[in-house]
C-alpha cells in the first residue's frame, strides 16, 4: 500500500515525466497551521518527494476546526511531528525534514541556507517556499531573502473573517484587493525593493466583527476563522506548485 498504488491516477494527469519531476521535488513549507497543514497533504497525496517543514506550535483545541493535523488525539502534540507522521502514513517514501522553530527575520538566512544544504544533499536545489507563516515581517524578510536567492515562492494572505472559497486568487501583490493583509505587505515590500511577490489572497471584503468587550487589541478577538476557508487555500497552493513542478504551467 502507500502512494506509489496512486501513481496510476496522478500519471494520467500529469504524465510520466511530471509524476517524475514531482517525485524528485524538494519544496519547503513555513508554517502548518490551517493553510500550511492542508497544504503539506496535498502535496504529499499529489507525488511530491521531498518537504522541508518549519513550525514552532503544538496543537491546539482551538485548531481543529481548520487544521488537517488536529485531532482530540493529536491535542498537545508539535505540529512538525504530527505532519510527519501524517506525511510518513501517506507516502513513506516521502522525504520528509522538520525544524521546530519559530521563523523570524533575524533566523530566516541561517534556516534558508539548511533547507538549501538539505536540497543538494537531494540531489537538487529548493523547487519552490510556500509561506504559510502570520507574522508580517517574517513574511517581508522571506519574500526578501527569495528574490534576493532566486527562490520560488507563493505567500499566503490572511483567512480571517472571510467565508466566500470563490472569491480566492492567486496574483501579484501589488494586484490585489479587498485583503488588509495584502494592504500591508504592498506598502512595506514597496519600502524594501520587493519587485513582486506571488500571493493566494481573497477579494472578498473581510467579514466585520466587533472586539470582544475588554479584549486588549493584541488578543484580536475580532478575527474569526471558517472551517473551511484555510484548506481550501493550503489546498490551491498545493494545486499552483504542483502544477508548476510537474511542467503543466508556468508560475506567474
């Protein structure tokens, strides 16, 4: 049993040449919350080889309305080792590296030049980064450190108070609309050079909630998350990078 019994149906999609390339791809995944989580299983479930995931958390009650790696079992787990093992029960022949770590502008160079050491002991360089990490400015210094390396990257925007999966796209940064996220990033990439940055975002307007009562502004007690919207997200960036990886579209 395992992935290789699924070949048959990914290669008539992709070919022999695309399951191929998927198979010796070597993609990085920051973060594995509800986006990265779901994401890192498509990729898994769609051929790709080898992953390099990064994450600090554990899991967490409040996850399991979105995250593919939260269950009551997996409560109080680190999301690295859940994904792991997830990873191992789809595909084991999956080439799966993990670092527990929090990413943060001042570590993100020393951890890009692990996850490249990592490629060429592959055999290969790092196909793509998928960012699916919160912090803005973790955000900014990765898109910053890609263009500067020459990385693939796709970054995504945030889910919160959005219920409209229709509404979701993936553009140039400096193209979107309606995202206070993506708000955000234009300015601050325009402050540091930041030529483009490939973006799954909404076009939807946010959902408007009020703070809850004496909640500080820290807490954000205003952002709600559907169930169903970060899937569906890690799942369309699964969707754009493995396409790209297999030949079948050129990333835009």
């Amino acid at each position: 049993m395992g992935l290789s019994d699924a070949d048959e149906k990914l290669e008539l999609i992709m070919g022999a040449e695309g399951l191929a390339r998927l198979k010796a791809a070597r993609v990085a995944v920051l973060g594995l919350g509800g986006v990265g989580s779901n994401c890192v299983e498509a990729l898994v479930r769609g051929g790709v080889g080898g992953l390099f995931l990064v994450d600090r958390d554990i899991v967490q009650a409040s996850n399991i309305n979105r995250q593919a790696i939260a269950f009551c079992s997996t409560v109080g787990r680190r999301k690295v080792d859940v994904m792991r093992a997830m990873a191992a029960d789809i595909n084991p022949e999956a080439r799966v590296e993990t670092r527990h770590m929090l990413v943060l502008r001042e570590n993100l160079d020393a951890l890009l030049d692990e996850m490249e050491a990592w490629a060429r002991e592959a055999g290969g360089s790092l196909d793509y980064v998928i960012d699916a990490i919160d912090t803005v400015s973790a955000k900014l210094a990765l898109a910053e450190a890609a263009q500067r390396r020459g990385l693939r990257l796709i970054s995504s925007m945030g889910a919160a108070n959005k219920l409209h999966p229709e509404c979701l796209r993936i553009a140039d940064v400096y193209d979107t609309v309606n995202c206070p996220l993506c708000r955000i990033m234009r300015k601050e990439g325009r402050k540091r050079g930041i030529r483009s940055l490939r973006v799954l975002y909404s076009c939807e307007e946010p959902v408007r909630v009020a703070p809850r009562e004496g909640a500080a502004r820290s807490e954000r007690s205003n952002l709600g998350t559907a169930s169903f919207m970060p899937p569906i997200m890690g799942q369309m960036m699964a969707g754009a990078v493995i396409r790209e990886l297999a030949g079948l579209e050129e990333g835009r």
